[in-house]
C-alpha cells in the first residue's frame, strides 16, 4: 500500500476579478467575472513508504499547489490524493500528528523567543513524551549543529540557521512523512549542504518518507533517488535520476576565465556557447572523457585564471526534456507525452 | 487545556521582548487618565452631570484606561496578516484549533499587560489621584466578571472584523472604524448616563458597552444591584451571538481558502 497516491489530480484556482480603489472594491464584491489557472493538470504519481522523492519544476510550475493538497489545505478540483490511507483535507487534524511540513518561505517559529521555546511549544501542540523529544532533539541538534544558537532569538539568526531550525521542528514528533516546500531557496552553498546530508541521513537512519520541492537540480541528486518532475502543471517526468541523465546525455558547462583573451580556440567535445572577453563558457558532454582532462588540456596551451563547471539548470533540463519527447513523437506517432523512465 | 495554556505562557513571554515598552505605556496611561481627570474636573465646576462627583469620575477614567490595555480587538491585525499572507497554512498543518490558538496567545498579551501595565498604572493613579473602594464585595465581583465578559466580547469583536476583512476590504478601514465605535458607545470617556436619553438607549442595545461602560460602573455601583443580572444576561447574549457569527464566517473563510488557496 502507497503512503502517498495521487491520481488524475488537477487543480484549477478561480481568481474573481478585482477592481482598484474603494469604490473597485465595493464593486469587487459583486461581480462574478473570473479567470481561471490550471495550476496542476491530471497528474498521477505514488508513493512508498521510506521513499525520498524530489519534486522537481521551474516557478509557477504547481509544486506548492501539490504539497498544498497533500497536507489537506488545499482541496483538488479533480482526481483523488491519499496520504496515509486518508482523504488530507478530510482527515487534516489526524493526519497533521504524522505530518512534518516546512514551507521553505515561511516561518513556524517565535520570533522573539529563543529556539528552544519554539520546540518546547511544538513539544505540546504534538503531545511528544519527555523521552521521544529529548531523543528527537539531541539528533537533530547534533547532525544539524543547532547548538550554536540553540537559545539565540529566533530573529536573530541567518536565514541558514533558521531554515535548519525549522526542519528540525517539523521532526520532532517523529513524522512518517516530511513534507519540505523549497527548502534550500535563498541558501549559502554551505547551508544547503549540510540540510542535503542532514535529509538524506534522516530518510536513510528514521526511514521517514520525503517529498520535498525545489529548483534546484543538486537538492534531488543529493538526496532523491527518485525525482518527479513537473512543468506548467503536468508531470514531464517520473524516474531515477540516472535515467534521465542517460536519456538526455549528460551535459555540463564550463566557464573558463583566461589571463588573456586566447582568441578563438577550438577543441572537439567542448562547445563554446558564450563568450565575454577572456571568460568563456563550454557546453560539455560527458563521453568517456572527464572535464578535467579538457581543462588540463587547455591549460597546457593558455594560461587560466579561474574554471567553474556548472550543472545545467533545471529550465535547460525541462526544454531538453521536450525537444527529445518531440523527437521520439516524430519516430513514434500517437505516443503519451509522458516519460516514465525507468524507476530506481 | 495544557497545549493551550503554553501559548499564553509562551506569549507571555514573548511580550517580554518589548519591556523596555513599559515606560512608555505607564507615562502613556499616566497622562492619558491625568488629562481626563483635568477635563473632569473643568466639566463638574461648570455643569450639572448628574449625582456624580470627581472622585467617581477620577475612578471612572482610570477604570477605563487601564482596560483598554487588557482588551483583545487587537488581535484582528494577526488574523488578517495571516489569512492574507497565506502563514494561516503553517497553523492549519497543526493539530490544533486556530481560534482557540488565538484566543490563548492574546491572552498571553493581556496577562502581561495585566503585571507590567494595568498594576503598576494603577498604583500610580492610586497614590496621585486617589481611587474610590468598589463600591462593595458583589459590586466588586460583579466587576471582576465584567472584565472576563470585556475580554470574550472584545476578542470576538477583533475576530470578527479580521473574518470579514478577509473578504470584504482593508482591515484597517474595518478596525479603524472599530475603534472608532468602541470610543463613543463603550462609554469609555464618556459615561453612558451622560448621552442624550436616545442614544443611550441605542448604545445599551450594543455590545460595545461591555468594554467600558459595564465594568466601570459595576465598580463604583452605578448600576443598581438588581439590574446586574440583566446586564450580564444581555452579555452572555451577545458572547453566543457573536459566537455563532464569528464560527459560521470562520468555516466559510477556510472552505474559501481550501478552495481557492487564500
Ligand atoms: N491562491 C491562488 N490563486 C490563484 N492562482 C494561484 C494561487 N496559488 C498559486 N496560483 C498559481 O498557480 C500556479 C502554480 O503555483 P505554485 O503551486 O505556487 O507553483 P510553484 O510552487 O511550483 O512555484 C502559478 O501560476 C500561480 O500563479
Ligand atoms: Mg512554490
């Protein structure tokens, strides 16, 4: 049995139109015209227990919506969700107990107290025994290093701090599934690093089951064995991580920054894609080669300043993701624009 | 209960941030209750206001100040930011009941507005203006349920106005005006025997004068001892039908939310 199952899930948000000023909202009340946003469209997925799921799409893609309608806040227009067996929306108080959520954009803290007062009140709002908590605590505030700033004020800690403060939080009560919206959103390389590892270990040591949203690639591949990705509502793709790399070759780009602008230079497996004086920028794709071997070779001849190899953003992912379905569509007619590629 | 309790204590504390705030608010409630006294006193030496003397209006007033700062319609602002901003998701991913979550934090705010505001102002206005005795023990209980009443009925009021902003417009129009109300029918200035003979009637058939009007002269026995238990019924009245609209509002307001997302 899934702990997670969405099927044939669409939600359309009706927005009544609004008029400016007083007198526009005198009249806001009584007009009926509205436009509708197909936020999330028929999509279907499940979910096993222990499962840690990355649910990937650019914004304004419905990845909120989604967890919205998971955590029983938001009710679908179409299609069913059970989570834990339940209806969310019907079942939310009960379900809530199991639940961890954190919305990466807001906060569930106290601002003025210190951080120690905002778990002790979650203590009570879950009904968490004495042993659990201080078990639950000591783990979180070990692998996330909360100690530090343990009893600072909530306001005075960096977004990075409170973000690890927050995901500690949300599993205090020992949830079967933790839910995180962008968790990692507007997060220092560090930052984000230590909350990968640190969800990684909980999926991995608690068996607790993860859906977390994000735009960020390296979130799901640090994490997720198994990433779902959304675009403009519906689900483009459902697989392992591998799979899609292998299915849309591995590419990944390298700015190299030149002591002196080189010229034009060109070496076969590197595309130039973009070029600002003595900073460069290669597309790569990996092909038995790796990208040192490349820069190494480059070096030899120019001097470098600086090389970052970057991983290809999520929107070049999705547009890639559609030129091969519109490839295969072309081969195959009549086919479902949906990938599934091989799961784990 | 417990869970509930917390958040009282946890507001409490919260409040405790903003201490060095103390000052200001017992220099605030000192001149506040100073200049009514003052105008009191003018008004008296002039006119006819009735069988009363300074002394009854000097407790009067500061009766009334130091409520205003237990009175909870200030919690509208927390409801509409968070209805309108969408933070009402975080509350609703936990199991408990918001209305209740808020009535417990606000009191959090009332209690320490109680031991850092109300009591010392208090003794204050006690020592320089001198404060009359309630007027006896029943007076002074009847006075203490008053208070409970002002604190259920203000909280609803506050409430209510957050619940109807959520759809209709801006709460600060809607909480301005609010305030607005409270200031002339609770008779919290002015005393309600002092209102021409049909807007009394009007502001005894309201429920503002519960936060003002009731208490104060529950206190110093102005209302007669066999009119107190009309006077709470029409409370307890006006507690359930505010009750019932705030509940109903509220189910509507999350439906509309689980429906359109905020
Ligand atoms: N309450 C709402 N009312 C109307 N439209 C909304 C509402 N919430 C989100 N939307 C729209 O639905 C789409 C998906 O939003 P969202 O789920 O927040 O995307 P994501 O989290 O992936 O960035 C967006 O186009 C957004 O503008
Ligand atoms: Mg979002």
């Amino acid at each position: 049995m899934s702990i997670i199952s969405v099927s044939g899930v669409t939600k359309i948000y009706r927005q009544y139109r609004r008029f400016p000023g007083i007198i526009g909202s005198v009249r806001s009340l009584f007009t009926r015209q509205y436009s509708e946003e197909i936020a999330v469209k028929d999509i279907t997925f499940s979910i096993e227990k222990g499962e840690a799921v990355g649910y990937l799409g650019p914004n304004g893609a419905g990845k909120s919506t989604m967890i919205k309608m998971m955590t029983g806040i938001l009710l679908p227009s179409a299609g069913e969700v059970r989570v834990l067996n339940e209806i969310p929306h019907k079942a939310r108080k009960n379900n809530s107990q199991h639940l961890g959520v954190v919305f990466g954009q807001r906060s569930q803290l106290w601002w003025d107290l210190p951080v120690t007062d905002s778990f002790e009140l979650h203590k009570y709002i879950y009904k968490i025994s004495d042993e659990s908590y201080r078990k639950n605590l000591g783990f979180c505030t070990e692998l996330l290093s909360l100690s530090d700033f343990i009893n600072k004020p909530v306001r005075q800690l960096s977004l990075g701090q409170r973000m690890r403060v927050e995901i500690a939080m949300a599993l205090l009560h020992e949830p079967e599934i933790l839910f995180l919206d962008e968790p990692t959103i507007g997060l220092d390389v560090m930052a984000k690093d230590q909350i990968r590892q640190f969800l990684r270990a909980v999926n991995q040591e608690k068996k607790t089951t993860i859906l977390l949203t994000t735009h960020d690639m390296k979130d799901i591949e640090e994490i997720c064995p198994r990433m779902i990705i959304v675009n403009k509502g519906s689900l483009v793709y459902d697989g392992s991580v591998a799979a899609l790399r292998s299915k849309l070759g591995d590419e990944r780009r390298v700015v190299i920054e030149f002591a002196q602008d080189p010229g034009s230079i060109e070496i076969s497996g590197l595309t130039l894609i973009k070029e600002e004086g003595s900073r460069k920028t290669f597309l790569f794709t990996r092909n038995g080669t790796t990208v040192f071997d490349y820069v190494s070779r480059i070096a030899e001849k120019y001097p470098i300043e600086d090389v970052s190899i970057e991983d290809v953003d999520i929107e070049s992912i999705i547009r890639r993701l559609y030129k091969q379905l519109a490839a295969e569509d072309e081969e195959s007619q009549g086919r479902q624009p949906i990938l599934v590629g091989g799961a784990n | 209960m417990k869970t509930y309790l917390m958040f009282t204590a946890k507001a409490f504390s919260n409040q405790m941030a903003y201490r060095s705030e103390v000052w200001f608010r017992l220099l605030g409630n000192f001149v506040t209750i100073l200049i009514q006294v003052a105008i009191w006193k003018a008004v008296i030496g002039e006119v006819d206001v009735g069988q009363v003397s300074i002394e009854t209006m000097t407790t009067y007033s500061i009766l009334n100040t130091l409520l205003t700062a237990l009175l909870l319609n200030g919690i509208s602002g927390k409801v509409d930011s968070s209805l309108k901003s969408g933070s009402i998701s975080s509350e609703l991913v936990k199991p408990i009941s918001y209305p209740l979550y808020l009535l417990f934090e606000g009191l959090g705010g009332s209690v320490y507005q109680l031991v850092f505001t109300a009591v010392p102002s208090f003794l204050i206005a006690w020592l320089y203006f001198g404060i009359m005795p309630p007027a006896s023990p029943v007076f002074l209980a009847a006075y203490v349920t008053a208070l409970l009443m002002a604190l259920a009925i203000s909280f609803l009021l506050g409430y209510l106005v957050s619940l109807i902003a959520f759809w209709f417009m801006n709460h600060f129009a809607l909480s301005w005006m609010l305030g607005g109300l409270l200031t002339i029918f609770s008779g919290s200035f002015l005393p309600l025997w002092l209102f021409p003979p049909t807007w009394e009637g009007v502001a005894k058939l309201l429920p503002f004068q519960f936060l003002g009007y009731v208490p104060a002269s529950l206190y110093l026995g102005v209302i007669p001892a066999e009119s107190i238990l009309g006077v709470f019924i029409a409370g307890i009245i006006w507690i359930a039908i505010l009750l019932l609209i705030v509940q109903w509002l509220w189910k509507k307001a999350i439906s509309r939310l689980v429906i359109q997302g905020g």
